[in-house]
C-alpha cells in the first residue's frame, strides 16, 4: 500500500505562539503512526523562493495522512500555527513506479544523515518536460537517489501547491548538493527550466 506524505511550508512570525502548535502537532501525528522526514534542519533553496521552515512527515497510506490532518487534535494545533504563521500544506501520495537507481540500491535512505529535494513544479510543456524526465533519471541513478513522491495524488489542504511534487531521498546532504550540481542534472535542468516553473530546497533530513 502506498504511504503518504505532508509536505508543508512554514514562515514563522511569532515564535512563542507558534510552540502550541508543536506540541499539540506532535501528538496527533505520534497518534496516527506519522514520522518526521524532514522537521526544519539546514536547507537550501537553489531554485525559486523558500519559507525558513519546511517539513516531512510521512504516514502508513494517504487516506491515514489524511485522516490526522483532519482530526479535532491535530486541527486544535493547527489553530495555533494559523495564528503564528503563513505557509502551505499538502498531502500527497507515494510513488511506487520505476526507480532509476533501482539497480544500485534497494530502497530510500533513512535514518541520521540522510538528506532530501523537496521540489514544486509547474509544468507548461508537457511535451517538452519528457526530455527532463529521461536526463533526470541519469543523474538520480548516478547519486543514488530514490524517489519518495513524484507527482501522483495530493491534496492542497492549507494555502496554494503547484501541481506536481517531488521528494528525493539521498544518503545524505553532501549527496543531494553534488547530485544537483552535477553535470548530468544540470543538463536535465535545462529542459525543466524551459518546460516549467519550479521552487527546489535540498534539506536536512530529521535527526
């Protein structure tokens, strides 16, 4: 069964108000079986505009990712970050098709370490974004990297998402930083930037 994902994020204005939310957060996500991918950590943002705080969290299925952000405890606390913060919020579905490093490693790096892309695309060129797909996977094969969301279902539940979401798994940020940088994404990113619109951060994964 494919898991599912929040992906939110947050610019905080007032800390202090902000830390109900978090404690009332961590209880309802602990409540449905959820666990923090991604919970602030050192980011950057090479394409597009970020929010200072960006967040993971991964559930057992979709309809579970769901299921917490509409209960009455996880919505009690997002009273909470409503008051202290702006950002976005989505849920989005697994992605369970073909991996481009599935023959170099089993599945997704986890644990202390590991880093992520983050991604938010627009596409305007469908056409012209399929060479993008292809010198994509040469770069992720290359690096490692295992696609945890790529497009598929979502919903926007707070604040405005692109159409198409993409998180990456990589074994840590020194990985994900070289794989974007590197000659055979850079040669990908030349058909993305022609064909889309795109916000990237490459993250720490939680501790």
């Amino acid at each position: 069964m494919a898991k599912g994902y929040w992906i939110s994020r947050i610019d905080v204005h007032d800390a202090e108000a902000y830390k109900p939310y978090v404690a009332g957060a961590d209880a309802a996500i602990a409540a449905h079986g959820g666990r923090f991918l991604v919970r602030g950590g050192t980011f950057e943002a090479p394409e597009g505009v970020a929010r200072s705080r960006n967040v993971v969290v991964e559930f057992k299925d979709y309809e579970t990712a769901l299921a917490c952000f509409r209960s009455p405890e996880y919505q009690a606390a997002y009273a909470h970050r409503l008051a202290s913060s702006t950002g976005e919020h989505i849920v989005v579905e697994q992605y369970e098709g073909h991996q481009p490093a599935a023959g170099v490693i089993d599945g997704p790096a986890s644990g202390p370490g590991t880093a992520y892309w983050v991604m938010r695309i627009d596409v305007h060129d469908a056409e012209g974004y399929k060479p993008y797909i292809a010198a994509d996977a040469i770069a992720v094969e290359k690096a490692a990297a295992w696609f945890l969301v790529r497009g598929g279902r979502h919903e926007a539940v707070h604040g405005p998402a692109r159409s198409r979401n993409v998180v990456l798994a990589f074994k840590d940020y020194e990985t994900a930083r070289a794989a974007y940088h590197s000659p055979e994404y850079q040669a990908a990113l030349a058909f993305r930037k022609a064909a889309a619109e795109a916000e990237v951060i490459i993250v720490h994964g939680a501790e």
